[in-house]
C-alpha cells in the first residue's frame, strides 16, 4: 500500500518551489516493501514538490496542473511501471486542473481527495482524468467551487461508492451522480446553494445508504417525492439548514411499506410541523427533532406518542 498526502498548511523550510518558495520536505515511512506512506500534509505547498524524498526515485516538474509523470513506477524494458497507490490526499492547495493521463500508472487507487482546491471547473482534460480513475472508491470534490459535474467524469467510475459534494455552488443535485447510481452508497451534500429538494434529486441513486443535506442556507422546501429513489437509504441527515420550514408528507412516497430508514436526524432546522404520516415512525431507532420551533398539534403528539417517536430520541434529546 502507497499512500500519499498532499495538503495545503504552515511550515518552514524544506525544497524550493516555483518562483523562489520554499516549503517543507515531504516525509517517508517505510514499514515494509509494500507499505510506503509518503506525506506532505501542512508543507504550505501551492504545487506538489519538484522532487520528492530520497526515498523515492521519481521527480516532478508541474505547475498547477498535476501530470502523470509524478507517479511512475521503475523505468523497465522502455516503459514505466505501475505503482501501488491507493490513496492520494491533494487536499488544501492551490490545484485548478489534473492531467489527463494522471492516473495512468496508479490502477489501484481507490480514495481520491481534491478538497479545498480552487478548481471551480472540471475540465475536458480533469474529466478524462477522473473516468479513468476505474477502481475509484471514495471521491472528495468539497469546497472546490464547482457547481456542475459532466456526465462523462463518472462513466468510468463502476466502483464508486462515497462521494462529497459539499461546500460548492450547486443549485441542483448533479445528475451525473445517476451514472454511479449502482454503486454509490453515501452522499455527502452539505453547504450548497440549494433551494428545493424534489423528485427530481436522487434519481437513479438506487443503492445509498446513506444522505446527508445540511448546512445549506438557502433550503426551504423538500417536495414531494424525493427521497423515493433511495430504495436503501438507512441513514437521513438533514439537519443545519435554517431555511428549511416544510418536508411534504408525500417526500417518502412509495416507500413506506418497504422501509428501510433506520436512522433520521432532522435537527436544528426551521421546521414547526410535521404530517403523522411522513413515514412510518416507529420502524425507526434513533430520531433527531431538536432545534426546532414545534407547534405543538395533533400531529406532533401522534407522532410522539402513538406512533412511539418519542422513544427514538436520544438521551437528552427533547425536541
């Protein structure tokens, strides 16, 4: 196992970057033959370094966009070899584009994180880059100021299954994420500009198992519909959106005599009413209600007591 990490952060000292920066070394442990970590977390690094450890025979010459010669393998018979990486942190710098062939000598990479990069569009060339990405597992594109994903970055994606979203400028759910449908089983959407959930926002996402849609400030409403397509889904996180004053009795339609929702945390919303009949409360285990303006109605107490909600909450936990 090869994992390396390049994140964004302070240090001082280290190899010279472009135009005359210094920044931090990169370290190496080496616990056995087959298990290389190579970190560069918190070196302060706008660009992966020109040359890497001692350790590590290869050298980088890039700018802000990431090119696959960074990840050969020995030079044998006029070719590179493959390296056995399978997980790359570029997190926290200052990266705009990937090369097309970046991943070309890393076939078993399997955790991929761009997070904190000022991308803001993925790119014909970053496109190809990631659907070659073929035994990818977990994506995280969050606070890359993207507010749209072409369909063709995902249709080499056949293994993935974890993918964030958040911190972006999406108004819609990307409807790429139906490409990875068969496969995704936990979406991260947190802090998107987001007014509405409906039935058209998880179309295809047959499998996810879990969902998490918080802290987006301008959600109000969730429609009818929407959570239908999540035939799976045992965990709901919709919490932390001081907007969101309304979930349509229907948002579960279809799925209610084939529940699966184990967990649902609606919490610290701008909610102050709910339909008795938004979901089949007591086939849940764990409810979260708190930080909310409830109306105490009919429906409230229906829901707390005969359909026995009020014994899914946890511990301290009154809505």
């Amino acid at each position: 196992l090869l994992c390396v990490v390049v994140a964004g952060g302070a240090a001082a000292g280290g190899v010279e970057g472009e135009g005359g920066a210094r920044s931090a070394g990169c370290d190496v442990s080496l616990q056995d033959v087959n298990n290389l970590t190579l970190n560069c977390s918190r070196r302060g690094l706008n660009s992966v370094p020109r040359t890497w450890p001692q350790q590590i025979d290869n050298t980088v010459d890039k700018g802000d966009v990431l090119r696959s010669e960074i990840f050969q393998g020995p030079y044998n018979n006029t070719v590179y070899s493959s390296i056995a990486l399978e997980t790359l942190n570029l997190g926290r710098n200052q990266i705009h584009s990937l090369d097309r062939y970046l991943f070309q000598y890393t076939p078993n990479l399997t955790r991929l994180y761009l997070n904190n990069n000022p991308i803001e569009i993925l790119d014909h060339v970053t496109v190809l880059a990631l659907s070659s990405a073929t035994n990818l597992q977990v994506l995280d594109l969050s606070s890359t100021d993207i507010d749209s994903i072409p369909l063709d970055a995902f249709r080499g994606l056949v293994n993935l299954q974890q993918i964030d979203l958040s911190g972006n400028k999406f108004v819609n759910v990307p409807e790429s994420l139906s490409i990875v449908g068969s496969t995704l089983q936990y979406l991260t959407f947190n802090n998107n500009p987001i007014v509405e959930l409906n039935d058209d926002s998880f179309v295809g996402l047959s499998n996810l198992l879990e969902l998490e849609v918080g802290e987006n400030n301008y959600l109000e409403e969730v429609k009818r519909g929407t959570f239908t397509p999540l035939k799976k889904l045992r965990i709901l996180h919709l919490c932390h959106n001081p907007n969101l004053r309304y979930i349509s009795h229907n948002a579960f339609r279809a799925l209610k005599d084939k529940w699966t929702l184990k967990e649902v945390y609606i919490d610290d919303n701008n909610l102050s009413e709910l339909s008795a009949d938004l979901m089949p409360w007591s086939k849940l285990e764990i409810l979260g209600m708190t930080g909310n303006s409830w109306l105490c109605n009919c429906d409230l107490a229906e829901i707390i007591t005969k359909q026995e909600a009020g014994n899914k909450f946890k511990d301290g936990d009154i809505p």
